[in-house]
C-alpha cells in the first residue's frame, strides 16, 4: 500500500506541477503575441523554471517563490516518507534498497528548489542556473532508473523502462533549456514528459498494485501479452497528454482574449518582473520561438 501511495503521489506531483508550468507558459506566450505590434508595450516572451503566484490577493505573496517553497515542503514530506517506511533494523539498521533509490530521485528537485530561492534572493549564481539544476534533477531521476531494474518480473521491468524512457526526454529538453531557455518549444516538452512521467506514475501504480480483487483489472507479471498491451497505454498517455495540452492552451487563450480580463495580470506583470529576478532572464539572448 505504501508504494502504491509513493506512486500516486509522485504522479500528482508531476502533473500539477506541468499544469502550473504550462498554463503561465501559454499566458506569457499569449501576452507576447498580444503586444508585439505594438512597439511601446512590446512584453518578450521569456520561459522559466518556476513561476510566481499571480493569483494570490497580495502583492507581497506573489512576489515571493511559493512554487519553490511547495516542492521543497512536498519533496521533503515524500522524502521522509521513504526513509520511515523503508527503515529496517535487523541485520543492521538500513533503509530498503528501493525507498533509497526514491530518496536519491527526489533529491535533484529538492536541490533544484533551493537554488530557485537563491537566485530569487539575488545571489549573483552564474546565468540560468535553475535550468542547469532542472536537467541535473531529471538526469539523476534517469540514472537512478536504471538500475532500478534488477530482480523485476518482466512486466515490472517495462514499465519502469518506459517511465526511464521519459525521465531521459525531460532530461534531453531540459538541456535544451539551458542552451536556450526562451525557447516556447523547447519549455512545452519539457512540460509534456513532465506530465507524462506524472500520468505514467499514476498507471504504474495500479497496474502493480491493483486496488481490487476484479480479474479485469489486475495484469498477469509474466505475460508478453501484457508488455504489448502496456506500450500501447503508453503510446496513449502520449496522446492524450498532448492533447490535454492544446486544450489547456486553447482554454487560456479564451480567458485571456478579452482585453477586460487580462487587465489584472498586465498592472500587476510588469511589477512583478521588475522584483522578481528568478523569471525574468533580462540578460538572456532574444527569443527563438
């Protein structure tokens, strides 16, 4: 039950957070396409690792790194998690060989967060730090993959093949990002395999550890027939991640068209950016969209 849980939970940590990433992506995106014919209030579409929180009432609240806090609060939660249920004493006091292999994927994003709020803080870190930190934390999430293969059942074994598979996508346009990180494309999938990783978790989940008793619903480990039928979900969840977000892009882009309701974000966008230094990228080069 515990590593049905770590699964969901790391599920809904991915896809909540791509959500959150591509929706501000998709405003700045929008904004940029709103104003540029308009050299005076011309707004540069510039990408991010993280985001500030533009719905909260205050000034204050939106100006500080809620979304690096909350990763670092779930990150640390999760990671005490692993190391409570996977602490054995006999032979020797340890922790089980999987909850650390979690621990040690966690870490990377765990990390990644700390350096947001220094580079928020205006620590002088060298430029696009937080993306150098975002492909270290999906390259050990990969690494650690891997070898996290041994003594599987063969279902086991390819599903966790195609959650590495993944892993490494995110890790490949995550270092795109740090060659070019105002570059729409290059953010968008990034956010696809991070939503990915996230639905794929949550499949993993209830295919290994199926929640009822009904044959239906539970795989047979052993069975070719189940690897056939695992990488078609995939190619699947491939599918549908994808459309869910043209959909979410389409639905900001309705929100967004009336000049009324974007009225808030333009007042407040401007001073925002001007303090909050992590999302800005002032010295980065131009766009290449």
């Amino acid at each position: 039950m515990g590593t049905w849980i770590g699964h969901v939970s790391a599920g809904m940590f991915f896809i909540l957070f791509a959500i959150w990433w591509h929706i501000n992506n998709c405003i700045r995106y929008l904004k940029s396409l709103t104003n540029e014919t308009n050299e005076k209030q011309q707004v540069k579409f510039r990408g991010s690792t993280t985001y500030s929180c533009n719905c909260l009432p205050s000034k204050i609240l939106r100006q500080l790194p809620i979304e690096s806090m909350l990763k670092i609060l779930i990150t640390s939660i999760h990671f005490s998690l692993e190391i409570s249920t996977g602490y054995r004493k006999d032979p020797m006091p340890h922790i089980e060989e999987e909850n650390a292999h979690h621990t040690a994927m966690l870490f990377g994003f765990f990390l990644g967060s700390w350096i947001e709020i220094l580079v928020h803080l205006k620590v002088p870190l060298p430029k696009r730090t937080t993306q150098v930190m975002g492909f270290l934390a999906f390259a050990i999430e990969s690494v650690m993959m891997v070898f996290h293969l041994h003594a599987r059942n063969v279902m086991d074994a390819h599903i966790h093949k195609l959650l590495g598979l993944t892993m490494m996508c995110s890790m490949i346009s995550a270092l795109g990002e740090c060659f070019n990180p105002n570059n729409f494309w290059l953010i968008i999938t990034r956010i696809f395999f991070a939503l990915t990783q996230g639905t794929w978790f949550i499949q993993a989940a209830y295919v290994l550890w199926p929640q009822t008793n009904n044959p239906i619903f539970i795989w047979d480990p052993q069975s070719h027939r189940s690897l056939s039928l695992l990488t078609m979900s995939y190619a699947y969840h491939l599918a549908g991640n994808a459309f869910l977000l043209i959909i979410s892009y389409l639905l900001v882009y309705m929100s967004t068209s009336s000049r009324r309701k974007l009225i808030h974000y333009e007042i407040d966008d401007d001073e925002i950016m001007s303090d909050y230094k992590l999302i800005s990228n002032i010295n980065d080069e131009d766009n290449c969209i």
